[in-house]
C-alpha cells in the first residue's frame, strides 16, 4: 500500500466523519437499522418508546491503539434491562413531599411494608404446596375442553383457530425477532411473559374482554385513559400482563364451576404474580412506582371479587404504607386515573366489608354534572321528579328517589354535630313516614304501566331496603333479606345494561343497598363487578359526584353501626351453579 494512500486513510480517521462512523457503531442495532439518534441507554429511548419494545442491543467496538486498522466488531446480545414502566408515561421516580424528602431506601424502616411483604412470601410458600409450578404455569397445560370456555368478542366461539395459529407460531419461538418479519412475530416475544397458547388465550380473554367492564357498563367503553393509556402500557410491565392472565384463569375456573381457590392454574398464575411483586418490592427503585401500586390494586380486586377477606385487608395495609411512602395519592404522576382508581376500590371495599375508608382526601361538592348520573346520595341542582322526562323514568319513581334523597340528608345529618332528642324523634318519625309511603305505593304487580317498569319496581326494593336499615337502626346486611335481594335480582337484571348505562347514577343507587348483603351469595360477585365499574363510569363525567355520593354513603353505613356492631367475615368462595347471560 502506498504511502499517500495511508496518510489519506488517517487524515480520515481523524476527521469529523470518521468520528460520527464511530458514533453510528455504538448506537443499539435498532437505532442504527432505522437511522436514529441513539443516547447508548439501557435500553435507548428509541426503543422504549416503541411499542412492542424491540430488544435493544448493542455492537462492541474495539479500535486498535495504532488505529492502522480497521476496527474489529462483535455483536452482543445485551439481555433486556426493563426500566420501570412509569418511566415510559413521564412519571418521575423522585417522591417529595411539602417540607420533606421521603428516599425510597427507608421502605425497610416501615414495619408495616416489610410484614407485607413477608406476608407474600409466606402466601407463596403456601400456594406452592397445592399449585403448578412456574415451569408448568408457563406449559400449554390446558386441555380443549378448558379453552373451548371462552367465548371471544363477536359472539363467535374460535379458541380452536386461536389454537391452531398460536402452536404454530410455536415453532418459531427459537428465531430472532431481527430475522424475521415483524408480522410473523408472536407479540408475546415483546410482552415480557412466556409466549404459549395458554398465556396468549388468557391474556387475549383479558385485554379484549375483562378490560372493556373496568369503565363501561355494558362492556362497550369510550374513550378513557384506562383502555386506552393505561392498560397499553401496563401490557408490557410482566407483572402486570401475569396479573392480567391470573385474572382470566380465575373467570376460566368460575366458567367451568369451579371456584378459583380451587383451580390449580388459577393458583399457579397467582403464585408467580406474587413472586414477581415480592422482588419488585424488594427493589428500592421499583418499590413505589406506579407499576407496583397497580399490581396491589389488580390483586387486591381480584380477591375481594372472590370474597377472601383477610387477603384483601392484608393487601390494603401494604397499599396504604406504600403510598405512604410515595409522597400520597397525589404523587402518582399526571392524571388521576390510578389515584381515582385506588379511592373508587377503598369504597367499594367499604360498601362490602362495612368498614371505614383507608385513604383520607379532600371531598368537594359538586357544582355542576350532567344529569344523566343524578343519585339521591347528593343534593342536585333539580328534583328527580323536574328530571323525570330528560331520564325517561316515571313519576313513582323520580317520587321514590326524591323520598329518599330527603332521608338521606336528614340521617347523615346527625354526623355533623351533637343533635338533640326532640331533633332525633323527629327524624325517627319522618323515617317512619317515608317507609309506610313507600310502602304503601304499588308493587308493580297490576296495571298495564307499571307491571313491565322494571325501573320503578328496582328502586322501590332497594328504597323498603335503606328505609328498613334506618328506622331499625341496622346494618345494610341485615336489613336486605334473602327475600328481597331475590326480588330485586329477579327485578333488576330484566332491565338490559345498556339502559342501566343511560341512568348509572339510579343503577348504582340500587346496586348499594343490596351489595353489603348479597357479598356471601354466588352472584354477588357480578354486583360487586357492576357496582364498581358504574362509579368508574360515572367517574369519566364528574369525580366529585361519585366522590360525594360514596362518602354519603359510607356516612351512612357509619350512623347505622352505631346502634349495631357487625363483624364482617371472611366466607368460602362458592361458585355460580348457573351462568347469568344478562342482557346487554
């Protein structure tokens, strides 16, 4: 080689160009196949930004120290280091508070947090004696009778089709998502989880059909930051994709009348979603992120669904001390979707258990909401019975509403300071007189109108219910019989869910005054479902009404323990011995 031709190759070397060829080289392969900037993270923002995230890897680069020759390559296969997902939404890990820094190092300081944890772990311990192992969760254990349960979105039952085309993307599980299409490419490979049929069914059953009641009554929600923000994001979390998946075993089980404490894939999706919390709480960094919080809350509904009451207290405990060291629910980064989640599950917890709220905050008035989720628990700018054409309901019925929107002031009223005997008499006598009223107006069984007014006979039902709760000073779960919960069952499900989702503030005021009762029965769990994915969807139109409205109502139930101390206990799961098809 001539000398002119090596003074040119170092002159080069030495430039500008020679240097961005360098920087081009260390850049992930990803950024340097699309021609991006790379900032050389772990991974880059390039490629946490995409979704599915791609696997980001890097070239090492070695330059001779003569740098007379060509620098050599060698591909790594760096493994994917996850950042907390938070990271991904602009949520910052730094929690302050007014006047102090809460570290994240101190979660070991806290009895409490480190007992939650140590409750997890004895909890896994536990499961694993009776459950499939992480090896055996993660197989396609499941027989076709098990997969032909579901029935996916569009009324069509093609768990067989799902089946066919999952195993034969099986196959191809061994190649490198780089030599590849990425259309030939099973989505799981990016989702952090195992990429199996049974993963894939169950994550498809929960993303595609569990997710759509989380805000929507009848399964057909708009646009919310929870589909379309929150579950995107928490799909590429593993934890949170598994907590997905252990939700659908356990409606799978439920499905096959089988109660989920049960079911050994139920269990065993519930063992390694537990493992996996344990070590993210372990993590100083992860601790408190919202990726955390959400697992907690996930699990924590998914066993209050089933009933099993001293695993949701235990995991309310680790939630409250977790936020405690996050700086509070307003430190869960921007929006409140996650923090009004976590107030919403704390009411409804208190509706079914009887118990006082966890999480203290601020409850405004509403000024102004539309009157579409109107409820007798706040006071409004009109009657129900000024309202009853824009609601389409009768005039008994907006009579009954407005009844009881005036008994429950009256009642709640006594909270507010010391009242006097003469005061109290009178609010006992106007009880009374509201109750006989109420009952005296008709059943519903004659005349042509109100006989098929499904509507009016649900809110009569659950009026007798509240009524009889007040006047003998009881609570809730007392006063709702067998009886009357069988009626208003029978009553309320005749009216389709589509027209309860016109008047969810109606809807929900029914569904209160049989909740507390109805926890033990079969299909309380469907109440319990309804009753909380109502108040979300109420939530998208005005938090504060549905903030006031559960406040007054947990006011209420604290006036009727009063005069009654109910233990609420724990019962075994029972499954459905039917399945309610309701209609939409």
């Amino acid at each position: 080689m001539s000398e002119s031709v090596q003074q040119s190759r170092q002159k080069y070397r030495g430039s500008k160009f020679w240097e961005g060829r360098l920087k081009l080289s260390t850049s992930c392969t990803e950024c340097h196949r699309r021609k991006q900037k790379c900032d050389q993270q772990q991974p880059c923002r390039q490629c946490a930004r995409r979704y599915p995230q791609p696997e980001c890897i890097y070239r090492d680069v070695k330059i001779p120290a003569n740098k007379r020759e060509h620098p050599s390559t060698t591909v790594i296969a760096t493994p994917l280091v996850r950042k907390p997902a938070l990271e991904s939404v602009g949520v910052e890990e730094v929690t302050e508070t007014k006047g102090a820094t809460i570290s994240i190092a101190t979660l070991h300081q806290f009895d409490t947090a480190e007992g939650y944890q140590q409750m997890l772990s004895s909890m896994v311990s536990q499961l694993q004696c009776n459950t499939l192992s992480d090896h055996q969760v993660d197989q396609d254990t499941a027989s076709p009778n098990l997969r032909a349960k579901f029935t996916w979105e569009g009324g069509s039952n093609n768990s067989e089709s799902q089946w066919q085309l999952q195993k034969s993307r099986r196959k191809k599980s061994s190649v490198s998502p780089h030599d590849i299409a990425i259309s030939s490419v099973d989505p799981l490979h990016f989702l952090g989880i195992t990429p199996t049929t049974q993963n894939a069914g169950l994550l498809h059953a929960f993303i595609n059909i569990i997710t759509k009641y989380v805000f929507s009554i009848d399964g057909k929600p708009g646009p919310n930051h929870y589909n379309d923000v929150w579950i995107p994001w928490a799909m590429k979390s593993p934890l949170l994709a598994y907590l997905g998946i252990f939700s659908s075993a356990c409606y799978q089980a439920e499905a096959q009348r089988s109660s989920p404490e049960n079911a050994a894939l139920a269990l065993g999706y519930k063992t390694k979603s537990l493992r996996l919390l344990n070590e993210m709480l372990s993590d100083p960094k992860l601790a408190t992120s919202n990726e955390a919080i959400g697992a907690v809350v996930n699990i924590m509904i998914t066993e209050w669904y089933w009933n099993n009451h001293e695993v949701v207290k235990q995991h309310m405990e680790g939630l409250v001390q977790i936020i405690k060291l996050k700086g509070g629910l307003d430190e869960l980064g921007p929006g409140h979707c996650l923090r009004e989640m976590i107030l919403t599950t704390d009411y409804c917890l208190c509706v079914t258990y009887d118990w006082e709220p966890l999480f203290e905050h601020l409850v405004k008035d509403p000024s102004e909401y539309p009157v579409h989720i109107s409820i007798p628990f706040i006071d409004p700018p009109s009657s129900f019975v000024e309202i009853a054409s824009q609601l389409k309901i009768s005039k008994e019925t907006a009579i009954i509403l407005d009844d009881m929107r005036f008994l429950f002031k009256t009642t709640v009223h006594q909270l507010d300071g010391d009242v006097s005997g003469l005061e109290k008499a009178k609010i006992a006598s106007t009880s009374t007189w509201i109750q006989q009223r109420i009952s005296d107006m008709p059943d519903g069984s004659q005349g042509p109108l109100l006989v098929q007014d499904f509507i009016y006979k649900s809110c009569r039902i659950a009026a007798l219910v509240y009524c009889n709760a007040i006047v003998s000073h009881i609570p809730l779960s007392k006063a709702c019989s067998l009886t009357d919960l069988n009626q208003l069952w029978a009553v309320m499900w005749q009216v389709k869910l589509s027209r309860w989702k016109q008047i969810p503030g109606i809807f929900l005021f029914i569904m209160l005054a049989a909740a507390p009762a109805a926890q033990h029965t079969p299909h309380g769990r469907f109440l319990k479902n309804m009753m909380k994915a109502t108040a979300l969807s109420m939530m998208l139109d005005s938090w504060e009404v549905v903030d006031k409205s559960m406040y007054t109502y947990v006011n209420l139930q604290r006036w009727l323990r009063r005069g009654s101390e109910v233990a609420m206990g724990s019962s075994t799961p029972k499954a459905l011995e039917f399945l309610h098809f309701y209609r939409i």
